[in-house]
C-alpha cells in the first residue's frame, strides 16, 4: 500500500446520525482520517426510511457495475451509507439503535465486498450485528476496535465463533492498556492500543469559580442516586450550582431521582453529544464520575479537558487517565469516601484550581488528528506485511477453496473475481485433464491470493487430485502409477470425496495406502451440520483432510473450505492440515429489491 490517499470503511453497528459513544467516535475518527486526505466511507444502520432507502439504492448501484457508488472524494467529507434501517435496542445505557440484521447482512456484504476498499476497520465488533462475520468479504487491510470490555461477559456462550469470526481481521485496537490486558485474557491476540482524542475545538476552563457537575448517563441512575446522596447536607454556597449530565432521553425520569432536598439545587441537561456536554461541563468545576462505565467513557477526557477536578469511581481506565495529579479515584459506592473527598475538594479552592491545571494539560495532548495520524500508521503498516507474517505471533488462519475445477463459465478472471469478493486466500485448482488451466488462474491472481497448481485426474480405478504440480500427469493410467508421478514431481496427492467423484474403491486405496496424503472429507453436497461433523469426525481418527468446493461455476466458489494457516510448499502445507479446521460457508449474500419490484419480476408470486 503506497502512501497514496486509502479508501477506508468505517464499519459501525450503532446507527447514524450517531447518539451514543461509539457512533460519535467513529465519526470524529472519520472526519480526521478525511483531513489527511483519504476517502472515508461510513457503513451504519441509518435513522429512518429514507436513510435506509438512499443506502440500499447505492448498494444496487454497486452490484450493477458502478464501482464508486459507495466511495468518497479524497480529502472530501465522509460519505454515510445506511446499510439497513436501524432498530431500537433495550440496551442499558444511551439510546442505542442497531441494524436489521439480515437486510445489513446483505448491504454490509455486498459493500465491503465490491467497494474496493483498501482498508475496513469494523468498531465495537462484539455488538449484535453480523458486520463481524461480513469482515471476510474484504480484499484490503481489515480492523476492529473494542471499545467497551463490558460485552466480553457473553463471550464465553459463543467463544468458536467469535475465534473464528476475529480470525479474520489483521488489526486489533483497544482503547486503553486496561481494556487491552482484559481483551487479551478473553480473547487471546496480540492488540494496539490506540486512545480516543478531543476536539480541540471545546471550550476549555470554565469562567465560574465554583459549580459541580455529575456525569450519569446510564439508566438504571443507580450511580446518580448514589453521588446525590453523598451531597446532600452540603452548602450551597460552597457546592454552586449542581448540574447532571443525564441519559439523552426521558429527563423527567433523571429528575425524580434527585431527592427533594436538592431538588431547587439541581439541573438536569440530556446528553446530546460532546459539543452540548462540553457546555454543561463548564457550568462547574468539580466533576462526579461514579461508575466505571462512565469512567471508562469519553466524558471522563472531555471534563479533563475542560480544566475540572475529576472525581471518579475507581477503576483501571480512571488510574489511566488521572494519573496521580489530575483528579481523585475512589473505592466505587464508598459512601464516606466520596463525601470526605467532596468536603476536601470543597474546602480546598486552590487543590481544586491545581488539579484542573494539570487535568486541562492531560485532557488536550491528544486530539482526533492524532488518533487518524496513528490509525494511517498501522493501516500501512499491516499492508506492508507479507500474508502470514506476524512476527513472533502465530499466523491468523485463512480461508482456503482447495477444489476448484474451473469450466467454461469460470476461466482465470472469474475466479480471482469470486476468490476476491468472498475472502478466499488459498485456492487449489485442479482441472481436469491437464494444470494448464491452474496455470492460467496462478498467472493472473494477485499477491494476496495463493494458488495451488493442480489437475484432477482420471485413474484406471477412479478419479484422484494431484496438488503443487509443475507438469501434467496423463489420464488413463493405473492408480499407483498416476498417484507415484504426483509424488515424483514433488506434489500432494488427494483422495476426492466419493460424493463429489468416482474416487477409487475402498480396496483399491488399500493396495496404494502409502502414496495417499489426504482424503477430501467436507463438500458442498450433504447439509452443512451433517457435513462438517463427519468431516471431524475423520479428523479425530488421525486421516488428514482436504475441503473444497469442487466448483464449476463462480456462484459456487467459497461454500467449503478449510481455515488453515498460510504455508510456503507441500511439506508446510500438509503440516497446515493438521491443525486446520473443515467449514462450510453461506454463498455471497445478495441485496433485494422493493417488495413490489420483487413481486413484478417473478411470474406467478
């Protein structure tokens, strides 16, 4: 990747225009990355039909042929594609909206797939949506941000598919070195760590000399009740003005859990996002921060930001960010101690004055510019790795067709087409009758694509693949001698799955036991489950097994496989086998028309 402008997508499961944490950072990241002159493409659910409709017409657009449909100007605005209409979600926490999963399953696809982006970087990957699983259609540079560990709970039910489905991205960033410890003792790999920015545009120290404000966004307000009630009894005259910084919807909710007491004391103001809460924000000059979800958020950097003395609930990503002179941890729902720092705070002007000082200078020396200047570096970085190679980390399994036969339908452009669109890394083809159409496919696929020169051939006692060939062996011939020729030459001999060819009778590979090397036990044939648990199953009895597609036409590339790690030759590859695992997987998944086009265009429906 050259140090030309990148086309990036930024992927997001919360929608957009964004009205929760995630959907604001993805934002600001897609404005900086914008700044330094790359195409940014934004993929979200959209707000509302029309959102919705003007996605999915790109998306049509795309798939008929326009290869720009869902890219930005270089150095222009990000463009936001609603990839499916979004849907209200009963999560904890600020409003969030996620994605119809199959309409997004469809548009996501279809846009990461055919959209030419050299790098898709997915945020919050954990959240319900299938834009993790839509990562392997990506032919460039692909990332996920975590930006909460607090879904990691869950991970546990599902741990095979999460494994499988992060297998697939290059880059892993966390947040901060506490989310990066807990993410790797959860989901082991190697992560970046790469923190959020400011907007150095917000407004900074506030002009009032005393004021406090409390940062509880979350619903239940449990935090809010808490810090209230460690207020109450103070002096007005000291405290200010006492401002809540609440859920963005439902205020009259946040107001009757203030108690009657401090009710004529207290304001509360919905979160509408930084540019609002930087403005509250500076209505004080003591910050409350009483659970570590909110510690862990961004209002924690913005009232640091603002010149505010922050009180925060203790936790790895407070310590982070406080460090030991810009504000206070404190053991979480410890009544005594948040009031005793609170009265400390109170009667202390001056420490209040030197914390904001030194939380003012720590909450500006990072900006957005700074985290799209990081994230280039990496994107690059990772571009410029060899396929496999990670250092000293084990290589990330890859996707790999090793049954290809090719036909009159899919000559060499249409299989590095198809071995594009659906992520397949490693292809084996072998045509029958000679390796010349192999040898087409290896000469014009691209680096990231490695393919495997092969030929099935037709034995006297059945069909056999020969694999790392380099000269074509005849049809015809007895089934030791084709497989002996195979080995002669350097190659990999394959046993086709009976259901998928005239492979040799049981008694037969019996006589020529020694010069078989793998057996292809999973094909597209029999149901997914039934298939892949016998492909397991002669795992477990120590046979080495091959996974392929056996397919003639493009459509029907990529619907078995095996994900194994990358290898270098024969002797690596067999090696590779033994570790790899047999999937089947979903043919590409298409969009669909309106309702009405769909009903015009299919006689009798």
């Amino acid at each position: 990747m050259s140090a030309s402008p990148l086309r990036i997508a930024l992927v997001s499961p919360h929608a957009f225009p964004p009205g929760d944490d995630v959907g604001h950072a993805v934002a600001a990241e897609a404005e900086a990355l914008a700044r330094r002159g790359h195409a940014v493409t934004v993929l979200a659910p959209g707000k509302g039909r029309q959102a919705a409709d003007a996605g999915r017409r790109r998306i049509e657009a795309l798939e008929a042929g326009d290869a720009d449909a869902v890219a930005a100007m270089p150095g222009g605005p990000p463009l936001i594609i609603a990839t499916s209409r979004a849907l209200r979600t009963s999560t904890k926490g600020t409003g969030r909206r996620l994605g119809g999963p199959i309409e997004s399953a469809s548009g996501l696809e279809i846009a990461l797939g055919m959209g030419g982006f050299d790098v898709a970087h997915l945020h919050e990957p954990l959240a319900p949506s299938p834009a993790l699983a839509a990562l392997r259609h990506v032919p460039g540079v692909r990332a996920v941000t975590f930006h909460r560990t607090a879904p990691l709970a869950g991970v546990a039910f599902v741990r095979p598919l999460v494994d499988r489905a992060l297998a697939q991205a290059d880059l892993r960033i966390a947040r901060s070195d506490a989310a990066r410890h807990v993410l790797a003792g959860v989901l082991p790999g190697e992560y970046e760590v790469v923190r959020e920015g400011i907007d150095p545009a917000l407004p900074g120290e506030s002009p009032h000399p005393v004021g406090i404000v409390i940062v509880a966004r979350d619903r239940d307000r449990t935090g809010l009740r808490f810090v209230l009630r460690t207020l109450l009894g103070t002096d007005p005259a000291r405290t200010g003005p006492i401002t809540v910084i609440g859920p963005p919807d439902a205020p009259q909710r946040t107001r009757a859990a203030v108690p009657k007491a401090l009710r004529e004391r207290v304001t509360v103001v919905p979160d509408a996002g930084a540019p609002s809460r930087a403005g509250t924000l500076r209505q004080g000059r003591i910050a409350l921060i009483p659970t570590d979800e909110e510690a862990a958020g961004p209002v924690l950097r913005e009232a640091l930001a603002a010149g505010m003395c922050v009180l925060a609930t203790r936790c790895p990503e407070a310590h982070e960010a406080l460090g030991s002179d810009a504000g206070v941890t404190l053991p979480p729902f410890s009544a005594e101690a948040w009031s005793d720092a609170i009265a400390a705070c109170l009667g202390n002007p001056a420490r209040v004055a030197m914390f904001g000082a030194e939380a003012e200078r720590r909450g500006r020396a990072r900006t957005w510019d700074d985290v799209a200047a990081d994230l280039e570096r990496l994107y690059r970085d990772v571009a410029a790795r060899p396929m496999g190679d990670a250092g000293d980390a084990p290589a990330v399994p890859v996707f790999a067709d090793l049954r290809v036969r090719t036909g009159p339908g899919l000559g060499a452009r249409e299989v590095v087409q198809a071995a594009m669109e659906r992520d397949i890394r490693i292809v084996a083809i072998a045509a029958p009758g000679d390796i010349e159409p192999a040898l087409e496919v290896h000469r014009a696929a691209p680096d990231r694509l490695h393919v495997i020169v092969g030929q099935e051939i037709d034995t006297r006692e059945g069909t056999v693949i020969g694999l790392f060939l380099t000269h074509s062996v005849p049809d015809g011939l007895s089934l030791e001698d084709s497989l002996r020729r195979v080995r002669d030459q350097g190659g990999v001999t394959v046993i086709p799955h009976p259901e998928a060819a005239a492979a040799p009778s049981a008694a037969a590979l019996r006589a020529v036991g020694g010069l078989v090397d793998c057996h292809e036990g999973l094909t597209p044939v029999r149901p997914a489950a039934q298939a892949t648990e016998a492909a397991l199953l002669l795992q477990r009895t120590g046979l080495v097994i091959t996974a392929g597609s056996a397919a003639t036409a493009a459509a029907e590339m990529g619907t078995a496989g095996m994900l194994m790690r990358p290898f270098a030759g024969p002797e690596e590859f067999l090696r590779a086998l033994g570790d790899a695992r047999p999937v089947r997987r979903r043919r590409g998944l298409r969009g669909r028309g309106p309702r009405s086009s769909r009903r015009t265009s299919q006689p009798g429906a």
